[in-house]
C-alpha cells in the first residue's frame, strides 16, 4: 500500500485505553483522528457503565453523537477501534454506521478488553461488508498489562497494514 494513502483512525474510548491504541496508530501512520464522542456520554468512575453501556449495546440502540467535522469517505484507508462491551463493539458504532455509508474501503479493526473481545471483529465484519477488511488487533488491558509491548505491538502492526498490497 502506498504510504501517501489518506489514513484516518475512527475509535470510541471511555477510559483512555481505546484513545492509547488510536493515537499510537496515528503517531505511526500519520493518520487524522476520529474520536467518536457520545452527546450524553457515560461516566467512566461509575458502575452504571456497565448497565447502561451493557444495554446499549445489547438492545442496538444508537445513542447520539456529537457532531464531528471529518468526512470518513475522504480516506483511503480507516483504522477503526472500540472497547469491547458485552462481548461487542459500543454503541456509538451504531450510530455511527447509521449515519455514516462507508464503502469500497480498506479498513483495519482493533479492539481494547479485560475480560474477551467476543463477536467484537464479527459484528464489525458484517456491519462493514462492503469494504475490505486488511487486519484485526486485539489489545487486552493496554493501560494495565505491558504498556510498552503494547505500544511496540500497534505500531508494528499498523506500519505492516499500511505497507501491504491490496
């Protein structure tokens, strides 16, 4: 792949987890951000979280979105990233895939977890289908387990995407 390539990274992140893979992504590919931010977003220090996150994600609902000012089909290629909630992608991807028709791109999956990433990848997969799938990384705990491996890990994984042919 052409490293002049227009890279974006899209990603959710509610702890900073998710927020340390994507900006390890863009400092390494020199890619724009995309940081999707709920309207009414959930508090990180609260166990409602997990209920309420939980719900959404189980129920498919598609929370609103703060308006954001880069247009996703302006890239060539798209890393997308979320934390995995009940065994999937937040909610916010919901939406997000709603309002937002990507097609005919090469897009990389990557996913933060303590627990499993469960259908994360899959239901990315599916909801994604018309576009062409180049890797999927998973990072269990990054904050917490081996910081500096899993930095070392993401920028050897998105430098190897972005010098692919396909």
């Amino acid at each position: 792949m052409d490293k002049d390539l227009k890279s974006l990274v899209i990603y959710y992140s509610l702890e900073g987890n998710t927020e340390f893979i994507a900006k390890k992504i863009a400092e390494e590919v020199n890619a724009d951000l995309l940081h999707l931010q709920l309207k009414k977003d959930l508090n990180p220090n609260s166990f409602t979280k997990y209920i309420i996150g939980g719900k959404q994600v189980l129920f498919k609902q598609k929370p609103e979105l703060k308006p954001y000012d880069i247009d996703p089909n302006e890239y060539d290629f798209i890393f997308i990233g979320s934390p995995v909630w009940a065994g999937k992608y937040v909610s916010a991807f919901n939406t997000f895939f709603n309002e937002t028709n990507l097609s005919n791109k090469k897009i990389a999956l990557f996913c933060c977890y303590k627990g499993q990433s469960g259908k994360t990848f899959s239901e990315f997969r599916q909801s994604l289908i018309d576009n062409i799938i180049m890797g999927e990384m998973e990072f269990k705990s990054p904050f917490e387990l081996n910081k500096k491996i899993n930095e070392k890990r993401v920028k050897r994984w998105a430098k190897e995407l972005i010098s692919k042919k396909g």
